[in-house]
C-alpha cells in the first residue's frame, strides 16, 4: 500500500494524513510504494488489458480502493512519429507526446485527476490555488466534476483563453499583481484544500506521462527525454517513472537522457545546471511572456538538477521566439498546435542538436505540453506569419497611413500597459483626442492587426475586468524610426 515520507527527517504517513508537507520539518513529502508487492500485480500483460488512460497505472498511483475516481477522461494521449519534423532537423527517429488532447488541453489534468480524488476523499469543500494559467484551469474542471468550489489567485498578465477556461469552469478567480502575490494569497486563504504543483498527490498524477511513452514504445524507453521546466516537479517525477518501471521489470533499463528546457528570461534551473551546482538558485526577475514555465523559485528544481544529473542529461534555454518558430514548425509539419511552453522542447532539441548534446541517430521524444488556442498572442503570431498581417514598408514614411489617434495610442502605450478607459481618458486629456468607446476599441483592433499593440492581460478596477494593451516589438520599432524622421 503506497504512504507518504518525508526525504528529510524520513518520517512516515498514511496516505489519508490531510497533509502534504512534513508536520514535523515541513519537508515536501514524497509517495513511497511497495514496489514488491506491485510487482505481483503489474506487468506488461496486465496492463495491456486494460483501457489506455491515466489509471491503467493505477497500482503506481497514490489511491486507495475506497476512494471514488474523478476523472475526465485524461491521459491515454496519442505518440506521434514525426516523420517530416525528423526529416527537417535530420534525426533518425523522433516523437512528440501530445498532451493537447487532455480534456483541459494540458498535461496537468493528469495531476488535477489525482489530486481532486483525494481532496473529494477528504471531503473538501473548496479548492484554492495559485496559478499562472494551466494549473488553475486544469483544477477548475476538475473540481467541477467533483461538486468542489475552486478559487484560483491568478497574476493579471494572464493569457486570456486560460482566464475564460477558469471562468466558464465556474472558479472564483482573483486577480493579484504577479505569480509570488498570487501563491501568497492562496496560502492565507486557509480554506479548504490549497492545491499547488508541489502536490505529492498531483506530482504522481503527472509521472504517468513518462509510463504512457514507454507503453508506446512497446516497453522500450527512449534514448532521450525532452521536457519544459517550470515547477521542475514534471521532469523529476518522469525520471521517477522510468526509474519504476526499471525495478518492476517493466522496462529493461532506465536509459533515458532527460533533457529540460527553460525560456531564457527566467532559467534558475538552467543556470544552475551548467554552472554545476547542486542546489537551485532563485531569480530575481522574469523576463518572458512564457508565464506557464517562467518560474523565479522552482520548487522542484533541486530535484530536477538531480534527475538531470542522474540521467546524464542535460540543460538548455530558449528564446521565447525560439519557441514561437518553434511552434510554427510543429504546427505546420506534424498538425500539432501547441502554446509556446510546450514547443519549448522542440526549440530546446533543436538547439542541442546544433551543439552536438544530441546524437541524430538516438530515439528521440519531446513532450507538447499544453494546446495553443490556450494563447491568443501565439495564434496572432501564427495568423501574421502566414497570412502577413501588419506588413509595411518602412522606407516612406509609413506611420502615415495610421492616422492621428492611432499614432497617439501607440505614444501612450510606450509608456506602459493601460486598458481601454485609461486610453480614452489620457487620449482626451493631454492629446486633445475625443473618442467614443466603440471607435477607441476599433482602432485598438487596427492595432492588433497590424502586430503593433497586443493584449497583455487583465486587471479588475472597481470589480470589474479591464483588458490590458501592451506595445509589441514591432509596435516600440515604428516609433522609434518615426522619432528619425
């Protein structure tokens, strides 16, 4: 029967303590199986006889027969072989695991699985976290299939389609300034289960990705293992999993290389790992709009050093437009649309492979961890790309073609981000520009367009949401040769 320890002070818990930090150190706790007693009842057999979803793997999942399941039907996703995608980065053999089809199109639906089972158990009555996106909309589903009241505190730069996930699954979402006052909210809440991805429970729910590639590769692990880093808890828990499978006699040998990726503007993990420490120093700032991956403190990042480590693997970051093209490139060469925290992988690979990290000729698997459609500035950037939107030519004079309000807007937002009342009023008041909102709004969608301004998110004023608006690159580029002229 699996039970909770604690990897510090080694204390031992029942899986029904309605804990998941150690009372005693407040050590994170990890679940422990008896992995002789699993071995006599899994094995290659067994579970192929069984559906292709998250609790095929039930015996290596911290549950007990008397608690009821809450599922959505997660897991079971599809291992596509990238034939053309190989075929442009010239490698024999390669994969990408496409967790977009989970019922919240993120591969954290396998931790909300387990988690909301055990919060259901222990008769919770509400759910509270912090969440910069995934996370949170992945918990409001499923705490909706369980009857569970879910409140998420969420940083207002917030990818929209994830804010209308949030909402249209019933949370209560409260919006904060940035992720650390989000978690600090949620912490004083004190109401209910507080949910987080240091979850022991949610860190199980997401190892069986690592169990499901195996299966696919009719029990073969990979050569390499390609996975973002946020948290850390994904990449450490898969090396868990092919460690598991190792013992249990599932697999032959954990061979597998893990490889993590980081967005550039926020790689404490990176960093760490090439510097050769052992420990994760934090940031102090993050400087991507990859927000479901930009992490300052990981709190798994010790434990991602170490299974990196362990797996003789290793440690890339990518620009966030590295993750942009590379989102492009899977799209378009294997159908697969993901967010930008996911094609992170893809991005990271191609990189390595550049170095000479990787051999071409190794079994490869990149995991897609969460849908594009989730971003609307990746879908935008994907439109302007194909369809080149917000072409111009800058050699006569092309602010011209924008008109008075439109240049004045793009002044104002080089400032800062403003939402659209803010706009109006700095408009009228110290531009002498009177505009309806209905015409304010219009040219704000002019703007969008053209790949001058974009949509940076949410603030609530006076209890309701106000959309923020941001200057793009392209946006600062204009002004800037206009100031030339």
């Amino acid at each position: 029967m699996p039970s909770l320890k604690c990897p510090t002070c080694l204390k031992n818990y029942a899986l029904e303590q309605p804990f998941i930090t150690c009372p005693i150190c407040r050590g994170k706790l990890n679940v422990v199986y008896d992995y002789e007693e699993v071995r006599g009842k899994v094995s290659r057999d067994t579970l192929r006889s069984r559906g292709f979803n998250l609790w095929r793997y039930y015996e290596v999942l911290p549950v007990l027969p008397s608690w009821r399941i809450v599922s959505l039907g997660e897991g079971g996703t599809y291992l596509h072989r990238s034939f053309k995608l190989a075929e442009r980065l010239r490698v024999k053999e390669l994969y990408v695991k496409d967790e977009t089809t989970n019922p919240t199109g993120s591969f954290l639906d396998r931790g909300a699985s387990v988690l909301v089972t055990r919060a259901l158990w222990l008769k919770a009555e509400t759910l509270t976290c912090a969440s910069a996106g995934n996370l949170g909309a992945s918990l409001a589903a499923y705490a909706a299939k369980a009857g569970i009241k879910c409140i998420v505190y969420a940083p207002s730069k917030l990818d929209l389609g994830k804010l209308y996930q949030m909402t249209a699954y019933g949370a209560d979402l409260r919006l904060t300034k940035d992720l650390e006052e989000a978690d600090m909210k949620a912490r004083m809440e004190n109401t209910g289960y507080l949910a987080s991805s240091i979850d022991p429970f949610f860190l199980e729910g997401v190892k069986i990705t690592a169990w499901e590639i195996c299966d696919q590769l009719n029990w073969e692990a990979p050569d390499v293992l390609v996975i973002p880093m946020g948290s850390g808890g994904h990449l450490s828990m898969a090396w868990k999993a092919l460690k598991e499978m190792e013992v249990l006699g599932i697999i032959d040998r954990a061979k597998t290389r893990i490889i993590g990726v980081q967005p550039e503007g926020c790689a404490p993990i990176v960093k760490s790992f090439k510097e050769g420490k052992s420990e994760v120093e934090p940031i102090d700032k993050a400087e991507t709009d990859i927000l479901d991956i930009g992490m300052k403190e990981p709190p798994y990042g010790n434990e991602a050093l170490k299974a990196m480590k362990e797996s003789r693997g290793a440690a890339i970051a990518v620009s966030d437009q590295e993750a942009l093209e590379a989102m492009k490139l899977l799209a378009r060469l294997e159908g697969v649309f993901s967010e930008p925290a996911a094609s992170s992988t893809v991005a990271g690979l191609l990189k390595l492979l550049s170095e000479g990290e990787i051999d071409r000729g190794e079994k490869i698997v990149c995991i897609i961890t969460g849908e594009g459609l989730k971003d609307p500035k990746a879908v935008l950037s994907l439109a302007e790309d194909k369809l080149k939107v917000g072409s111009f030519i800058v050699s006569i004079k092309p602010h011209s073609k924008l008109g008075k309000a439109k240049l004045e807007i793009l002044k104002i937002l080089s400032n800062g981000t403003l939402h659209g009342y803010g706009l109006r009023a700095l408009l009228e008041k110290e531009r002498g520009i009177s505009l309806k909102l209905p015409s304010l709004y219009q040219h704000l969608e002019e703007l969008k367009e053209l790949g001058f301004i974009r949509e940076a998110g949410v603030e609530v004023v006076k209890g309701r949401w106000r959309r923020l608006y941001d200057l793009t690159e392209k946006g600062r580029k204009l002004l800037e040769g206009m100031s030339e002229v």
